[in-house]
C-alpha cells in the first residue's frame, strides 16, 4: 500500500481529502504544519507529499526542497500566479494544484505522478557505484564519472546482470544493439579496460568488474 504524506493545516478540508484517498487505497499521515511534517518525514519512508504552500510555522516550497529528493511532491496553492508555480517546479515540486480543487482531480494527479515515478526509478546501484539511465549519469563514492556512450552501455548491462557471469558473445551483442557501430572482440576488451580505469582503485588488480576466464566478465555484487 502506497504511504502518502498530506501536509494541510485547513483541519476540514484535511479530514475530506484523508477519507477520499484513504478511499482509493492509499496510505495518509495527515500533519497540519511544517514542524510535524519534518517529524513525520524523519520518522517513515513516503510515496509521495502533498503539501500546501502555507502553513502556518512555514511553506511548502521549503518542505519541497528538502522532501522531493526522497519522494515525488504535489503543491497545494491558492495562487496559480506563474511565479508561485515556477517557485514550486523550479523547488522539485513534479506537479501543483490549485485550490479550489475537486478531489478526483487531486486522485488523478496523484496516480499520475506516481506512474512516472515508477517508470522512471530505474537507478542501478552496485557497493558505492551507481548509475542512473534516465541522465546518463554514473556516480561512485558520490563522484561524477564520465563515461562514454559505449562504455555506459556496457556497464548499464553489467550492473542490470550484477553477480552474473556475462560471455563475451552477450556483451558484443548487447553493445552492438543495431545502432549500426562496429563493435569486435577487441573493442570490449579495450572498453572493459578503460571502465576499470575510470572504476576500479587498481585497474590491474579490479575488484568491481572481474573477469572469468575462458567465458566473459561479471560485475561484483556486493553491496
């Protein structure tokens, strides 16, 4: 059941969104300013934050900032003036409502947000490396590594199959992927190689990405 955190100090219309998405399935913690919302935060994972851009110990901008990077955020605004939206968007907001609002439409929005989440929370991780396809952006210890086309498809590939035995035969396909690169023997060898450089402490003695002699590489699974 997906846990929803509903930051809303309008008592009333609180209590009415809680039934209506409680309603549909959902999860709600229902906090009336920011002090408890941080609590609430703090205290239990959410998938998703619906917060109302005043409250009455804050806003919901700096709410958004410190939760979106944990969970989606739905702004509540009774102002749909483009500043407090590009305020809200610019902040990680993933989408705003303006009040007056009808609650199928909040539940819709919800969903919404929810789906593209889902589809696109497809972030690969391996001990201190982690990769994410949607920005083809590689981090380990936290550092940006640059990558090449080539070789962030090839490790896409090894992290997607941690722990597995790869031949070279598979990651030759995988790399060619008709996109019409000529891609041999040697070139995998020549891109495992500068992955390891730009991954592995010591490139010489690899502790990330190993080889298995005689059949291809596998990437180390430990977390």
């Amino acid at each position: 059941m997906e846990h929803i955190l509903l930051v809303e100090d309008d008592c009333a219309l609180a209590m009415g969104l809680v039934y209506s998405i409680q309603q549909e399935g959902f999860e709600v913690t229902h906090c009336p300013d920011a002090k408890s919302a941080r609590e609430a935060f703090a205290s239990s994972p959410f998938d998703l934050a619906i917060l109302d851009v005043m409250l009455p110990d804050g806003n919901g901008f700096d709410l958004c900032r410190q939760f979106h990077s944990s969970c989606p955020v739905i702004l509540l605004t009774a102002c749909d003036e483009e500043v407090n939206v590009v305020m809200g968007l610019d902040g990680g907001a993933d989408d705003y409502i303006t009040k007056p609002f009808r609650v199928r439409e909040l539940i819709s929005r919800m969903r919404a947000v929810l789906r593209r989440c889902k589809s696109t929370d497809d972030t690969l991780k391996a001990g201190a490396l982690t990769l994410h396809p949607e920005h083809s952006c590689v981090t380990l210890k936290g550092q940006s590594i640059p990558l090449t086309a080539m070789e962030l498809r090839l490790l896409s590939h090894l992290m997607r199959n941690k722990g597995q035995t790869l031949t070279r035969t598979q990651l030759l396909d995988k790399l060619w992927d008709n996109r019409g690169e000529f891609v041999d023997d040697n070139t995998l060898s020549v891109n495992i190689r500068r992955l390891r450089e730009k991954l592995e402490e010591n490139p010489n003695q690899p502790q990330t990405i190993l080889t298995v002699r005689g059949v291809g590489y596998r990437l180390e699974a430990s977390e």
